[in-house]
C-alpha cells in the first residue's frame, strides 16, 4: 500500500511543477497547448490537484499531524475537485481578445 501513496505523492509534485511552470511562464504540456486558453488558470487547476495529493500522501506517512478522517477526506476531494473545475475552466472559457 505504501508504493500507491508514494506514487501519488511524486505525480502531486509534478503536478506541482506543472502548476508552477503553467504560472510562471505560460508554459503547458505539448498535448495540451491546444486545449488550454488560459495557462495561468491551468496552471492554478494543476497546483491544487497536485496540493491534494501531496497532502494526502503526507498525512498517510505521518509527516505532517493527522487531523480527523472526516477533514483529510473532504478536504483533499474539495482541492481535487476544485482543481479539476479549474482545469476545465482554464479550456472551456473563450480566449481574451487582443487590440
């Protein structure tokens, strides 16, 4: 069970970088450049879904103090979930226009 949460926890810190890069730069993932119309809001979707599962990992490994069962579940769902409705907000918005 300990290797599922740690490979959860590496792809939360990609995700994590992701995030950053998409913020910092504009950057995104080459298969996604088409799709995406807002990096800067892609970028906060993929640090919020990256956030959850790094946090879930650290709780499971006892690095950080475990709150109760009931806020770990329904706060990691609610940042997952939240980033997710960013994600397709940062695709789905129409592109601002320029001039």
């Amino acid at each position: 069970m300990e290797w599922v949460v740690g490979v959860g926890t590496v792809l939360g810190l990609l995700f994590m970088a992701l995030g950053v890069a998409s913020i910092r730069t504009g950057w995104t993932l080459p298969w996604a450049r088409r799709h995406v119309r807002h990096p800067r809001l892609y970028g906060t979707g993929a640090l919020l879904i990256g956030t959850s599962c790094v946090l879930q990992g650290l709780f499971y490994f006892d690095a950080l103090p475990t709150p109760s069962w009931e806020a770990r579940f329904f706060g990691g769902n609610g940042l997952l979930l939240g980033g997710l409705l960013v994600l397709a907000a940062s695709q789905l918005l129409p592109a601002r226009r320029k001039g």
